[in-house]
C-alpha cells in the first residue's frame, strides 16, 4: 500500500492562530495525496491551491481618480 500523507486547506500557522485543532478538523477540508510519487503529488497540491484561489473571487480594489493620481505620483517617484 503506497504511502498517504493528508493535506489540509489550513495552514499551520491558522492552526497556531486559532488554537483549536478540533474546529479545523470538523470544518476544513481534507485531501488525500499520495507521497510516494513527488511529480504526481506536487502537481495534485498545485491543483488543489489553484482551485482554492480560483473560488475565492479576487479582485483588484476599485480606486478614485484621486486615488489613480496619487499611485502614478509615486510611481515616478520611484522610477527616478
């Protein structure tokens, strides 16, 4: 049987933070991937974190004109 090591979408350090490990079990998904093949292993944590940014809907903030005026001021700033 190959080796099995379990994944989860938390982080250590959310575990750290939040301090109770049992709500991280009961909550947050679990993945299971095999450790026995590196390459295969790697791309399937890739895919997972991929799928997990893609279902979180990010997008860049909306700023004023004020807002756009004050970024390009520091942006020459910064090209000097």
């Amino acid at each position: 049987m190959p080796a099995l090591f379990l994944l989860n979408k938390a982080n250590i350090i959310i575990d750290a933070i939040l301090g109770n490990e049992r709500v991280l079990l009961e909550t947050l998904p679990w993945y299971v991937v095999p450790a026995d093949d590196k390459e295969n292993a790697r791309l399937i944590v890739s895919q997972i974190i991929l799928d997990t940014l893609d279902g979180l809907k990010m997008a860049y903030p909306k700023t004023t004109t004020k807002g756009q005026r004050a970024l390009q001021s520091i942006r020459k700033q910064l090209a000097k």
